[in-house]
C-alpha cells in the first residue's frame, strides 16, 4: 500500500517533467492536421502507455530510502504486459502511410520501438526486472530517436529548458 503512494508520487513528477519539457512549443503556429494527430496520439495514448512502463522498473530514493518501482502482484505485473502490447500497438498505427510519409528514419524509430515493446513484454511475464528495466531503456531511446529529428526543437531529449 505505502509502495502505491510512492508510485504516485513518482507518477506525477514524470508528468510534470514531460510538461515542463515540452510546454513551450505550444504557440510555434499553424500546425497541418497530421501533425496535430501525432500530437494527441502522443500525448493521450504513446505516453501514458510508455509510463505504464517506466514507472514498474527501477528504484527511486525516498526520505524513507531507496524503493522498487516493480510490481509486486500479478495484477501489476498484467498492467506492464498490456502497456507494452498498446506500445507495440502504437507503433503500427504510427507507421501508416499517412504518417510516416515523412520517409525512412522515421520508420526506423517504430522498429525500434516495436521491438522494445516486444522485449518489454516478454520480461513482464517472466517477471524479469533487469529485462524490464533494459527494456525501459530501450523505448525511450526509440522514443528520443524520433523526437531529436522530428519533435521540433530538442526540447524532449531533456536538455535545460530555462524558463
Ligand atoms: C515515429 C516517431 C515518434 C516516436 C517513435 C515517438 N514520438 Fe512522441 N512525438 C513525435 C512527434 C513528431 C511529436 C511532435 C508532434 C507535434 O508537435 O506536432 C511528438 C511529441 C510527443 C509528445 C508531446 C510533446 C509536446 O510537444 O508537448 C510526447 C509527450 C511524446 N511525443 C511522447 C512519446 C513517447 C513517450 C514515446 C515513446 C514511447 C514517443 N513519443 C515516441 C514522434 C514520435
């Protein structure tokens, strides 16, 4: 129970850096219309799943000390497998023709990305925390390797936003 809270918490902090970072691109003008999709495809559906991830894998420090994010209960366990098949799922759709006109790097990316969904998945049921961490790492270097080429401005890679 007291774990819950602290995934909470760490749930929350993630959704703010992710605001933080990306918060200023707002205003940048007339979007075209695909643009806007991938946008709430990415904000409504790619990233909640993406978290259904990362927040079951790894350790936070605590004034308490240092916690597991992993889940502790099949349940938990399930919630990982089904963020990881959406993931894969996403992919796909985001590899359509009318989004990936933009031509072959793009592409790579979703490759990448299906495969660590597929290794995410794969770890979740058998329960294996180092391959579920690793996988983690995986996603989110496929999700930076589309953002630093076509997420204008390398605002996502984490780098300072000042303001
Ligand atoms: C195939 C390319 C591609 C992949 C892979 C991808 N994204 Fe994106 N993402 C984009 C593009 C393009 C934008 C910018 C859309 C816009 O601003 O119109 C974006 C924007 C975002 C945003 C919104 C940022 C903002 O401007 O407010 C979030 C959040 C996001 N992506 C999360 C993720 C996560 C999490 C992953 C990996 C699990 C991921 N994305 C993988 C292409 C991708």
């Amino acid at each position: 129970m007291r774990n819950r809270q602290h995934l909470h918490k760490v749930a929350i902090l993630l959704a703010g850096l992710l605001l933080v970072s990306c918060s200023q691109k707002a205003e940048e003008g007339t979007t075209p219309s695909t643009d806007s999709d991938i946008l709430s495809i990415m904000i409504e559906e790619m990233d909640p799943a993406a978290d259904g991830i990362w927040q079951s894998a790894g350790w936070i420090i605590t004034e308490e000390g240092e916690q597991e994010l992993w889940p502790t209960t099949d349940e938990g366990w399930q919630t990982v497998v089904d963020s990881a098949e959406r993931l894969k799922a996403l992919s796909a759709e985001l590899d359509a023709p009318v989004y990936s006109a933009v031509g072959k790097p793009w592409s790579l990316s979703l490759v990448r990305l299906t495969e660590a969904s597929d290794a995410a998945r794969v770890a979740a049921e058998a329960r294996d925390k180092q391959g579920l961490f690793d996988a983690g790492g995986d996603i989110y270097r496929a999700c930076l390797m589309c953002h630093l080429r076509y997420a204008r401005e390398a605002e996502l890679s984490g780098s300072d936003t000042s303001e």
